[in-house]
C-alpha cells in the first residue's frame, strides 16, 4: 500500500509559533546548552534553576532562579519536594516566560531534587495556559542507586500527569552505544544529541520552509494528550539509502519505548537534496508506517537541504504508544477481591478469567474497564493517589496509574465495613468520582461502566473466588 502525499501551499499569514525549550535542574541546563551550540532554528531557550552557579554559566540568555528564597541559590540538595517548592515560589516569573507560547519542550534530567520536583510544576503552569506540551527526561544510571531511580520513577510519573507526550532516555541505554573507551563527556553527548534531534525534527516541520509543510494544528493533533512517545533519526546514502535511514531511524537504542508497535500518531520529517526523489520518499514513509497502528494519525513533511550532499535524512516521532486501547482478547479484567478482612485490587487474565466456576463468570464479564491512562480523565491521579497511599493492597496493577473502581461500590464498602471501617472510608472515597459516570469512553470505543464484584477467600482457585451474589451490571 501506499501513502498519498498532498504538497500543501505556503500560508501567507504571518503566523509562526512560538516555540521554546525549558532546561529545568542541571540536567535540562547542560541539554539547552548543547542545543545552542548546536544552533537549533526557530526556538527559544529558558533554563530554570536553583543552582545560582550553574544558571549563570549557561548559553541561554532567559534565565529562572528557582526558590531564590528557599535555597539561597544554593541547589535542592537532591531533595524534590525542595524543587516543587522553589518552583512554585518562581511561578510568577515562570508565568511571563510561558505567556504567548504555542508548544514548550521541558527538558531535565530525573533523579535529583530540582528538575524531579520542578519539572512537574513547570508542565502544570504550560497545561493550563493550553500549551502543547512534550517533556524530554532522562533516567539515571544503574550506579546511581535505587534511591535516585526511585525518586526519577516518580518524578516521571507525576510528570507525565501534565504533559501531552513524554519521552524518556534512560542514561543506562549509553552502555548500548558505547565502548570501553567511550569518554565521560562524548556519552552524554550522545544523550542530550537525542534530545536535539528530536526537538527539531518536530520544529522543523513548522519552522524551517520545505516541500511539504506541516502547521502547528498538525503537529497539536499528533503529539496532544498521547502519553509517552519515541523518537528517533537515521541517515544513509548510496543504495537503498531511504529504507535504511527509516530502519535506523526506528530503532533508536538509547530510549526507553522503543517499540513502535500501537502508536496512534506519527510525525516523519524527510530531508534530502535535490536528489530526493518521490518515490524514496514513498519508500521510507511505508517502511515507518508498518511498524504503527493501521488507524494512526500520520504526518509527513519534507525539505531540502543541499548540504546533506547525496545523503538523505529521516526523524520520527512515534507517539500513543501506551495508550493504544487493547484487544478485548487482551484486556484485563477488574475485580475486586476480599478474604473478609482486606480488600484487593486484581486485574485478571482473560485466560485465568475463563478458569473461573461458571456461576461467576457473569460477574467477572460484566468488569471489563479500560485501563488505558485516558481513564484517569474521571479522576485525575493527583486526586486519587493521596488515598491510595494509604492502601499499598489497592494498588492497580502496571500499567493502569489509578484504582479504576465502581459505581455500584456498595456491596464491597458494606464487607470492608464490617472488618476495616478506615479502609472502608478510603475505598468509598477513591470510588467516588466514578459513581456518577454512566460509562467510561475510551477514543470512539464507549466502555461499559466497572463494576465492582466482591468476592470471598477460596483456597480452591489460588485463593480467588467471584461471589455470584454480587451484582453483575452498574
């Protein structure tokens, strides 16, 4: 099959958009730095620090001191609810900063305390002003500890509660490209030559003239509320050059997602010299286009660029890839199970669910919620995690961020009542803002509102066992 291609005629607005890169913590610092002397077109650059040190030495001439009260210019001393807290004392100047702005890359390294704790805040400020958002992070290494890589898993988590699109490099992917002899420097080189890349491979299809260009609503349409994303860039000359810059391209080593497969959207920039012919360019969009979604929203922009010198240039970026609603053969099944004195949260395999005694698979066929991020849009995650802090037992099972439980929660309330009156509370309000909604939608796909089955301890099913008493439909 192939892919049609319209050459689009160049607006004669003035509209451009306003684009801009926020370096947050030392991280995020040392990747704008590199962007700039890299010599990036078409965006400005803002780096957001508490290290007053470290703001002055960078390129970037839009430069946030954060908690300039709280930390004295002295770091966050790798503390996040330090950096939360610097951030919303500069949420003033960072406010001025975001004024005007149509699509902001936030970029930091998680891990430590500034950009683990900024970054977050920085993203909510850009949602709530409407700003397409797309946050760049890096992981730390192994070495740096499980503490650190707990404070980044949760730094990412929180982050990805705001932005549009999230990518992630965990720094650990290096060892994948480099060698013994790999310096210090030239490693991280490599990291922050990812962010680079994919930053303008999405700028240059607004910013930079070309054949085919794509407008900022195209872009928006792509990346907005599509969860995490990989990106990637290939080159190639002579023989074949279009299908292997696409298979470089595709396979970028260094990110954590770096399979394609399910992604709803996909921006592909091909650049190349006068040389460039169509059928290349059919060529290398086809070869990228198998490994997504059959329904995936696909831009393509192309531009000339008689530097490359017979090469040919791709940059991907793949996005939705973990918000792509599962098959019904592949989608858990929610129920909630009781020894009569806990409570549980348990997403079931469709296989083990098929094992359940025929009186309950009514019951069981009747929970099929969808446990795709967009779920949460009934009840944001920030809300909902403060309760199940305290019920480590009711945590969902990954990849589902919340506890997507019940309108019809009475029944199980009325069990946890009688053994745990405080679980009993914390479950009724984490159910809560689920009870008014009739259905649960997920894109065009309309799910049947969960419901929540309470079951009894049975040693004779892996201590799992549907009560066929509990009601079967919301």
């Amino acid at each position: 099959m192939t892919l049609n291609l319209t050459v689009q005629k160049q607006s004669h607005t003035d509209f451009t958009p306003r684009i801009v890169v926020i370096g947050v913590g030392g991280g995020g610092t040392n990747a704008v730095n590199n962007m700039i002397a890299l010599n990036l077109p078409g965006v400005d650059f803002v780096v957001a620090n508490t290290d007053a040190q470290q703001l002055m030495l960078s390129r970037a001439e839009r430069r946030i001191q954060l908690g300039p009260h709280i930390t004295q210019g002295n770091g966050a001393g790798g503390r996040p609810e330090v950096g939360r807290a610097s951030a919303e004392e500069a949420a003033e100047d960072l406010a001025r900063h975001l004024d005007g702005i149509h699509m902001v890359f936030i970029t930091v390294g998680m891990g430590g305390g500034t950009g683990t704790g900024a970054a977050p805040v920085i993203a909510r400020m850009a949602r709530e002003r409407n700003i397409l958002t797309v946050g760049v992070v890096t992981k730390p290494f192994s070495f740096e500890g499980k503490r650190r890589l707990r404070s980044a898993e949760e730094g990412i988590a929180e982050l990805q509660n705001y932005v549009d699109t999230l990518i992630v490099i965990p720094n650990q992917n290096l060892f994948k490209v480099a060698n013994e002899r790999t310096g210090w420097k030239e490693a991280f080189e490599m990291a922050d030559n990812v962010l680079y890349m994919g930053v303008r491979g999405v700028t240059d299809l607004m910013v930079v003239p070309g054949m085919v260009n794509l407008d900022y609503a195209d872009i928006r349409s792509v990346m907005s509320e599509m969860g995490k994303a990989m990106m990637g860039t290939g080159q190639a000359e002579g023989e074949d050059r279009a299908v292997r810059a696409a298979e470089s391209a595709i396979s970028n080593p260094l990110l954590e997602d770096t399979n394609m497969k399910g992604a709803r959207g996909l921006l592909i920039n091909i650049t190349g010299g006068s040389d460039l012919t169509l059928f290349e360019v059919d060529q290398a969009a086809n070869r990228i286009r198998e490994e997504v979604d059959e329904e995936a929203n696909i831009m393509v922009g192309m531009a000339l660029d008689e530097s490359l010198g017979g090469r040919m240039r791709i940059s991907v970026v793949a996005t939705g890839i973990d918000s792509a609603p599962p098959s019904a053969s592949e989608r858990p099944r929610l129920v909630a199970v009781s020894n009569g004195a806990e409570m549980s949260a348990v997403a079931m395999p469709p296989a083990m669910a098929a094992q359940m005694p025929q009186a309950a698979q009514p019951s069981v066929a009747a929970v099929q919620p969808s446990f795709a991020p967009m779920a949460v849009a009934h009840a944001p995650a920030a809300e909902m995690q403060p309760a199940l802090a305290h019920m480590p037992d009711m945590r969902p099972p990954a990849p589902a961020p919340v506890f997507v439980a019940a309108p019809r929660a009475e029944p199980a309330r009325a069990v946890m009542a009688e053994a745990a009156p405080k679980r009993a509370s914390l479950f009724s309000k984490v159910t809560a803002p689920f009870r008014s909604q009739p259905a649960m939608s997920h894109g065009a796909e309309a799910q049947p509102a969960p419901v929540a089955i309470v079951t009894r301890h049975e040693p004779s099913f892996g201590g799992v066992h549907a009560d066929p008493h509990a009601p079967a439909h919301a």
